[in-house]
C-alpha cells in the first residue's frame, strides 16, 4: 500500500512540475524523505500527507483511489476527463467497447 501511495504522490508531484526538492522545501521536510515516501519505504504521516494533497492541489481520493475499495468513482472521474479531451468520433469507440464490455460482464 505504501508503494502505490508514494507512487501517486509522485505522479501529481511531477503533474505538478515540481522536482523533490521544491516539494519538500515548501511542506518543511527533507529531500530524502520525499524520495523514501515516493519509493513506499515509509508509512505518511497525516500531516505530512495534507500538506502534500494542499500543495499539489490533489484529493485524498485521487491519492487512495487505487488502495480503497470504494474508489470507483474517482477512477470514473478521471477516465471522463480523459475521455473528454479525445475527439467525438474517438469518444465513440471507446464507449462503444466499454458498452459491450459492461453487457458481458452483466451476463
């Protein structure tokens, strides 16, 4: 769990453009321990990870969403926005699919 975690907080960190070292100098910690956090070597402290969410303008479910059982819709959420920056005909497709998938799933 720690991994993945470190792993999305790094992602929205690099989102961001931000390197380790700008990070850790605004939320007051060091650079070594970002990287170990990113790397999933240490369990977050919850101070340290609201400063983190507050810095790189990210929500805890964005964080958690692929440790939570419950986080399908955050994972919806994000693929609509994906979804909604591809061309209609390439929205189309893709729905097409998703639809068929959804009815064999059902089934």
């Amino acid at each position: 769990m720690e991994k993945i975690i470190g792993k999305k907080v790094q992602e929205f960190r690099k989102k961001k453009g931000m390197t380790q070292e700008e990070l850790s100098e605004i939320i007051n910690i060091s650079p070594h321990y970002l990287s170990a956090l990113e790397r999933g070597l240490y369990n977050i402290k919850l101070e340290t990870l609201v400063k983190i969410l507050n810095c790189l303008d990210c929500s805890a479910d964005e964080i958690f969403c692929d440790v939570v059982n419950k986080s399908y819709a955050t994972n919806s959420n994000r693929l609509s926005e994906r979804l909604d920056n591809l061309p209609i005909e390439e929205q189309n497709k893709i729905l097409a699919v998703v639809e068929i998938m959804i009815n064999n799933a059902s089934r």
